[in-house]
C-alpha cells in the first residue's frame, strides 16, 4: 500500500469514528510518520494534512514541507 493510500484509508477511519492508532493491534499514524519522515526531500502536503487530522504532533520540518511544495506552484510567472 502506498503512503497516499495509507492516508486515504486513515481519514476514512476518523471518519468512521475508528481509531487509526489502533487498527487490528497497528497504530497506522505511526506508520504514516515513519514513511513520512523516511520520504526524504519532497512529501504530499496531504500526508502531512492527514497527520496533523489524527492528533500526530507537527514539526518545524512538517511546515516547511509544506511550505516549499506551495511555494513551487505558486510563484509568479516572470520568475
């Protein structure tokens, strides 16, 4: 299953009202970060939406993540 997948099924969780941390014995959040944190360079801000969702504590690295993928779609086109 890939990361994005993992996210999808974690929100469809919360919103079921079933607890992603506890998942047949598997705290999927936690699966979530470590893929997250392994990814390297880029991660899809929805990941890190998700995250922030289940109660997962944010980091400085977390935001700046984020803010470079809106920064490189978002720049003015003379640049």
């Amino acid at each position: 299953m890939s990361s994005r997948e993992l996210a999808l099924y974690i929100h469809a969780m919360m919103v079921a009202c079933m607890d992603p941390r506890d998942f047949y014995g598997e705290n999927l959040v936690q699966e979530l970060r470590r893929r997250t944190e392994a990814s390297g360079n880029y991660t899809n801000p929805f990941q890190i939406l998700v995250l922030c969702n289940a109660g997962d504590t944010m980091t400085s690295k977390d935001v700046d993540r984020v803010t470079v993928t809106y920064d490189s779609q978002h720049r003015p086109f003379w640049t």
